[in-house]
C-alpha cells in the first residue's frame, strides 16, 4: 500500500478555505461534459462541497465521493441528504479504490494529485474503475504564474525551493498523465482559492 502523507492536515481554517469551493468555481470545465444518470467518483474529494455539486449535474446518477480522511465529511453528508441527492461519501484511498473494474462513467479531482507521491499511480487506479470511453477530469495545482511580495526574500526562497522540489509544476499534468497510459488531455486552468 502507498504511503499517505497529506501536510495540510485538518485544521478548521484548512477546510473552510477548502469548504468554499464549489463544482462551478472549481470544477467548471468538467461540468458541462457530465451526464444526467452518471455514476461519477470523486477522488480525494475532501469536504465535499465539489462533490455535491457533482451530483447536482448527475442526478438522479450517483455521486461517490472517497478520501483518506473520514472526519472531513459530516457536513456534505448531511447537506446530501437534506437536498436528497444521491451521494455516498467513503474512507478510501485514491491507490486502492474499493469499487470493481469499469464501475464509473466519469472520475473527478480536485487538488490532490499534487499532494501525492506517486500520482501516475493514482491514475493508473482512476482508469480502472472507469468505464472504457469514460471521463476523467483532473484538476492540480499549476503555481508557474505565482507572484510574491514580500518585505523580506525569506518567502520567495522558500517559495523557490518548493517549486524546485516539484520540478516543472505546469507540466506535471501531461507527465502523469503519459506516464499512466494516456488517460487525460492537457492542463487546462490554475488552481483558483
Ligand atoms: C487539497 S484537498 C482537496 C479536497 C477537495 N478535492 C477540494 O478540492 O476541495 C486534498 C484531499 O486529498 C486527500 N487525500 C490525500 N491523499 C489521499 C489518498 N491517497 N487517497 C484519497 N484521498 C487523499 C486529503 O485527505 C484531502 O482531503
């Protein structure tokens, strides 16, 4: 089993920043591609709050939503069931889905695969679970456009440092996605707050 490390934790400021996205701020160019009856996953779904809208575009299809963190979705459990969609949100790792070959018409996330060690494996494991023709959007951090300003260097070094760490950020997407068969087109937008 891969190893999880996820360094920004839980915190309540870290998932109510996260607890703001939606399926149209975060998710947009996917939306229009999904179709009523779906049955989608959403890996790494976090809080939940992509995840619902997801299923608002499904429905009646359902909406699985799975992340390695349980406590994070009370709210969108209950936030479901109030709407009455059709959505189940489980403890999972995106390295071993749960679910049989070909059981998803379309996988969406948002934000994770720059958080993992070895996201081509994560992709690996997306396509199996999707139905051969399905959909796969994926959405990651692209920080080559970022600005610092600051009133000393200390940030921008830093900042430096981790770009360094993770090599040619906008061209992690295509790599991935190479490197796991071919299973994504290209990078599409930057990753909004
Ligand atoms: C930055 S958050 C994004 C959450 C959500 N997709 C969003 O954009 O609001 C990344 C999420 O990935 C989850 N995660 C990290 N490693 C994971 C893994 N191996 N499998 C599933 N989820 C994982 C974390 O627990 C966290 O909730």
């Amino acid at each position: 089993m891969q190893e999880n490390t996820y360094t920004p934790g839980y915190s309540a400021p870290v998932l109510s920043f996260m607890g703001r996205r939606t399926a149209e701020t975060h998710g947009g160019f996917f939306l229009p591609r999904l179709r009523v009856g779906w049955r989608l996953l959403d890996a790494g779904c976090g809080p939940g709050t992509i995840t619902l809208g997801l299923a608002r575009a499904v429905e009646p299809g359902q909406v699985v939503g799975i992340d390695i963190e349980e406590s994070q979705f009370a709210s969108a459990r209950e936030r479901a069931e109030r709407e009455g969609l059709n959505v189940e949100f489980r403890r999972a790792s995106v390295y071993e889905l749960p679910f049989q070959d070909a059981s998803f018409d379309a996988v969406f996330s948002h934000a994770l695969l720059e958080h993992l060690r070895d996201a081509s494996a994560a992709l690996v494991e997306m396509r199996r679970v999707l139905k051969p023709g399905g959909l796969i959007g994926v959405r990651a951090e692209d920080a080559g456009g970022a600005l610092i300003d600051a009133a000393s260097d200390g940030p921008a070094q830093a900042f430096a440092a981790y770009l360094a760490t993770r090599r040619a950020i906008p061209k992690i997407l295509t790599t991935w996605a190479a490197n796991s068969g071919g299973c994504c087109g290209k990078p599409t937008s930057r990753l909004t707050a």
